[in-house]
C-alpha cells in the first residue's frame, strides 16, 4: 500500500468515520492483516502465496485413494450398490453376538430351519419373528443414532474428495499434473478475485467438516468390505495417513473461517457469507426398511417354495414330462430381476403355471364341448342344479381368458406395465424413493394373481363336484339329476368326450388337490368321486 494511499485512509477514518464505504475498507484492511498474520503464510501484499497453493496439492494427492474407495463403496452413482455398504456398516454397529444372529436369519439359514422343523413350521416362523423382533431393538439405541451421523460426514467427504483441485492448483501452476509433476514447479502468486468461484465451491463443501476416528474407521471398514473384509497393516497406515494429512487442511491450516476471509476477500465485501451444504443421513432407517422388507419377502418366498417342493411330486403325477407354462412377463424372470434388487418377489408363480397347463392339458375343446351338450341337451330334474352347472361351465369357460388378460396387462401402457417395473428397479439403484412406488406395485400385482388363483381354484372346484355327481348319476339305473343323462354320454357325438372326461376326472382331483395349497375350496374326500 503506498504512502499517499495509507496517508488517505487515515484521513478519511478521522473525518469520514460514519461512511458506510470506509467502515468496508477498513474491515477488509482488518481481515487482510488476520490472513498476513497466520502461519504459515497463505496470504501477503494483496496475493495468495505458494503455500496455499501447496495445501490444494496436499488435499488433491491424499483425497484421491479416499475418493476412489468411497466412489467404488457407500458414496457410488448406484443406490443399490450404496444400500450394500451401508448394510454392511450399519451391522458392524451391532455386537458380535448379535451380528451371529442376524446372519442365522438369513434366507438359507431360516429355510433350513424351516426345512428341519417338520410339522412345526408355524412355530419355527413365529420363533424367527420374535427373535427378529428382539434383534431390531438395538437399532433404537444412542450408537446407532451417531451412526447417521458419521455416514453423512462420510457423504460430504465423498463430495471433498470428488472436488476438483486442479482448478485452483492451476491458478498457480499451470503445468502441474498430478501425474508427471508430483510437487509444484514455479508458482506464481495469485489475487483471490480470480478464484474466488472456485472457493466459494470449495467452502460449501467443507464448511464446518472435521474428520473424527469414526469417520475414519467407517472409511477403512469400507476398504475392508470391498476386499473381503481384509486390509493389511501398511494400507491401513496409508489410509490413516491421507485421512489425517486431509482433516489437518481442513481443520487448521485451512479451516471454515480462514477460507471465509479470502472468499470475501475475492469479492471485495467482508460481510459476504458464501452457502454451505447441508449432509443428512437416513442410512439407519433404510437399514430397518430393508432388513423388514427382505424378513417378510423371504419368509413368503421360503413358504412358496417349500408349498412348490412339495407339489413338485404331484405336479410330476399329474403332467407328467409335460413342462409347466410359463406366463408372459410373471414368471422367474422378473422374479429374480426383483430378488437380487429389492426386498419384493412375485408370490403365485407356481400355482398360475400349474393352472396354466392344467387348461391346457384336461380342460381340451373336446371336455369343454361334452360339459355343453350336457348342459343344452340334458333333461335336469332340477331347473337350480342346470343353472349352477351352466354357470360353473360358464365361469370355467373364461379362466383362460382371465389369465390372457392378467398377461396382458404387463404389455406397454397397461395397468402393470412390465416396462415401468423394470424402470423403477432401475430408478430404485439411484434413488431409494422408487422403492416405495415399486413396493406397492408389486403388492398389487400379487395380490391380482392371488385372486385370479382363488376364484378360478374355486370356480373349477364347483365344477368338479358337478361332474362327480354327474358321473355316479349316470352308473345308476334310473338316474335322479339328469333324466337322459345314460343317452347322452352313450351317443356317438358324445361317447368318446364323456369317456374321456370320467378316464380324467382323477387327474382333476389331482389338480384341486395342488390348488389347495393355494387356495381355499372345500374337501376332496372318496366321496366325491
């Protein structure tokens, strides 16, 4: 500052004191001798030294192993990755004991469990819920609320180590690389105004951060997981070192307020105050809503396919090398695209095949054609027991068009596009409020499949008591429901369906009886043979 410069100011601060201009020059002349007199010097005769560009070099060269472990870990573009690592840290807050026990409530533990318990399998899916219930307790506790707390340091240290250094390190040398050039070459000195953007970045990121031993061992327990929980000595001392190097920056050598002086500074107004981010986590409560999510969908997965294998023998009985078909878009397709990226699975996949390849194997145009011209051509005693038949005829005559529909209704623009689920699981690895659309959704569908198994199981079961009663009517001399009934399935036209409809009736007490699993009809006993 020159002499008649100084001379004025000294001036003007006698007679000018009330000027809302002077007080400004003179809290920016007040917060340039803070800056000259820190050490080690950052900030001399109006121009950042060398030294403040040294402590961006230090920041770029040590954020780099830790960007790249939080990139590739907790802190990635794909939620779903994201969700995996924070599970796993969320679970290193739980003692080992309880970690142990959490693992036995996996899906392969409590199967097999399941599996063991013979005729108790009610009882073991009650005693796994309460221990479940139990475990969860500890998630309510003060530890695992500071574990938030450390994750969303962990975010905004993710956003420090992505912040991109090379911006301000040019500013003073622009040959330096990072690569070929480890250390500055010559360094020129450089007025704040011409980064001041740049900073006032750099301080939205890093206001008020400090780096603690939690954070710290959150970002090895990372580097751990990512390499099969193994970590040696020397690493683990050279990620300590870049995690203490980068909190001594930030916390002393360039802590919040020192960066705040040169950013007003840069914009030449000493009450400016530049935005700061503000880094929240909900890590635990997406723990809960997971470990809740995959608890319930597994436990109705382990019931489906413990229900599949034990029908899958009489599923051989009944269609023997015949494969079960398969419906358009709910099927293991999407069941599996739907387990391996979220808590939801499609329930009733099983029982809609098997209902599937049932029409398609007994319930033959040539059944369906001796079931009508015993309706329109037999003489009913009963007006009410030839108006339940043609309507459990008419009902079952629709169920494969009721299961077309279901199908259909996946394709583009329909009620449960299949295209929508797909792009909300895609959606849901990028942002976990996808996965409350999804749930739904999923719910939904189950439950449309649900009903399409219960209505048909029961419309195909009234239909079969009818035939039962239809078949012993006929073996008798004077028959009591059908006066011609002996004429009918005796003529020439129908004597090859009704043969072949009482040579089938087996196979479709075979089918109820699968369908039983599922649904609820009634009794199948000798009787209704």
């Amino acid at each position: 500052m020159s002499f008649i410069q100084t001379l004025t100011e000294i001036l003007e601060s006698i007679f000018k004191a009330g000027s809302p201009e002077v007080k400004k020059r003179q809290e920016i002349r007040r917060i340039e001798s803070e800056l000259r007199n820190r050490q080690p010097s950052i900030y001399k005769n109006e121009m950042l030294q060398p030294n403040f560009a040294e402590l961006f070099r230090i920041l770029y060269e040590n954020t780099k192993p830790v960007e790249e472990i939080l990139r590739t870990t907790a802190c990635s573009d794909d939620l779903q990755q994201n969700g995996r690592y924070e599970y796993q840290l969320i679970l290193t807050g739980f003692p080992d004991e309880t970690q142990k026990k959490l693992e036995q409530l996996s899906y392969e533990s409590r199967k097999r469990l399941v599996e063991e318990s013979g005729d108790d399998i009610a009882k073991t899916f009650e005693m796994q819920r309460r221990s479940f219930g139990e475990l969860l307790k500890g998630v309510h506790s003060v530890e695992f609320r500071k574990i938030d707390e450390t994750l969303s340091k962990v975010m905004q240290l993710s956003d420090i180590c992505r912040f991109n250094y090379m911006n301000i390190i040019h500013a003073f040398d622009p040959n330096f690389d990072g690569i070929s050039s480890q250390t500055l070459g010559n360094v020129k000195l450089v007025k704040p105004s011409s980064i001041g953007s740049y900073l006032q970045d750099f301080y939205y990121l890093t206001s008020n951060f400090s780096l603690n031993s939690s954070v710290a061992r959150a970002v090895i327990a990372l580097r751990k997981v990512r390499h099969g929980n193994s970590i040696s000595e020397s690493e683990k001392a050279s990620l300590m070192e870049n995690l203490q190097k980068i909190n001594t920056v930030l916390t002393t050598l360039l802590d919040s307020e020192t960066l705040r002086k040169i950013i007003c500074l840069a914009y030449n107004d000493p009450a400016h105050k530049p935005k700061t981010a503000s880094y929240t986590s909900n890590a635990v409560k997406r723990f809960l809503e997971f470990v809740q999510g995959r608890y319930d969908s597994d436990e109705q997965r382990i019931k489906t396919e413990i229900k599949d294998y034990t029908i899958s023998f009489e599923l051989k009985e009944l269609f023997g090398e015949i494969p079960l078909l398969s419906l358009k878009y709910y099927d293991s397709e999407t069941n599996d695209l739907l387990r391996k990226n979220t808590p939801y699975s499609l329930a009733w996949i099983t029982p809609l095949q098997t209902m599937k390849t049932f029409l398609s194997t007994y319930y033959t145009e040539e059944v369906r054609t001796i079931l009508s011209n015993i309706e329109l051509e037999g003489f009913f005693n009963d007006a009410a027991l030839k108006s339940n038949y043609a309507a459990s005829i008419s009902a079952c005559a629709e169920t494969a068009g009721r299961i077309e529909a279901f199908e259909n209704s996946f394709e583009r623009g329909q009620p449960n596009d299949i295209a929508n689920v797909n792009g909300l699981v895609e959606d849901s690895r990028r942002d976990a409020d996808f996965l409350k659309k999804l749930g739904p959704l999923v719910d939904n569908i189950n439950n449309q499949a649900h009903k399409i198994i219960q209505e048909e199981s029961k419309n195909f079961y009234s239909l079969y008591r009818q035939i039962s009663e239809i078949i012993l009517d006929s073996k008798k001399s004077k028959p009591a429901m059908i006066s011609n009934i002996k004429v009918l399935v005796t003529s020439p036209r129908n004597r090859d369906g009704a043969g072949l409809l009482e040579q089938q009736h087996g196979a479709w007490k075979s089918f109820l009886k699968i369908m039983k699993n599922y649904a609820i009809i009634g009794e199948l006993d000798d009787g209704n043979e």
